[in-house]
C-alpha cells in the first residue's frame, strides 16, 4: 500500500466510524480497496494507474450487486483528509436502498 491508502486503512480500520472494514477484500471477480460489508460501502483510492473504464465497469456490477462505491484520488485524500473521512462517515450513515447479498454479483 502507497503512504496515502496506509493512513486511510489505519483510521477505517480502528472502527474509528462505527463499523468493521476490510482490506482488499473480495466481491465476485473483484478487489475492494476497503470493504464494509454490513453497509456495503467499497471505498476506492485511485492513483495514476486506474484505468477509468475498467473503474465503471467495475463500479456498474458492484452497484448492481446492491454496493455503493466512492472514489478518491490520492491527491484527494492528502489535501484533505479529514473530509475524506467525513464523506465516508456520511456515505455510511446514509440509507441504503437495496438488500442484495454479495452473491448476486456474477462470476
């Protein structure tokens, strides 16, 4: 992990927002970056080398597996971290319209 994603992880990993994250965790054919799975919420860092077609292919399956899915570039995240944060914290309040389990999503 770059120095960007190793602050990120250290702040969603210490449930510093209320719920349980994971790292590179698996959805289908997928990696999330990080992962809540009780609010399925996936959190994206995206560096210089995303592939911005591949992200919304990807992002398009997650959604319509019932995932929500933010993006943040790296910049981002280091002008202004604590936002970040907050944007995730309200991502995670806020309510989720579907109830599909990680299994819709197709192979």
């Amino acid at each position: 992990m770059t120095k960007v994603e190793w602050r990120l992880w250290n702040r969603l990993r210490s449930r510093h927002l209320g719920v349980r994250f994971r790292r590179q965790h698996p959805i289908g054919p997928y990696f999330a970056d990080f992962a809540c799975i009780s609010r399925r919420l996936v959190v994206e860092i995206d560096g210089p080398t995303h592939l911005e077609a591949y992200d919304q292919h990807r992002d398009a399956r997650l959604v319509a597996a019932g995932w929500r899915v933010l993006h943040f570039s790296t910049q981002v995240i280091e002008e202004g971290f604590e936002d970040v944060v907050g944007a995730i914290y309200l991502a995670l309040n806020a309510p989720h319209p579907d109830s599909h389990s990680e299994s819709d999503l197709p192979a």
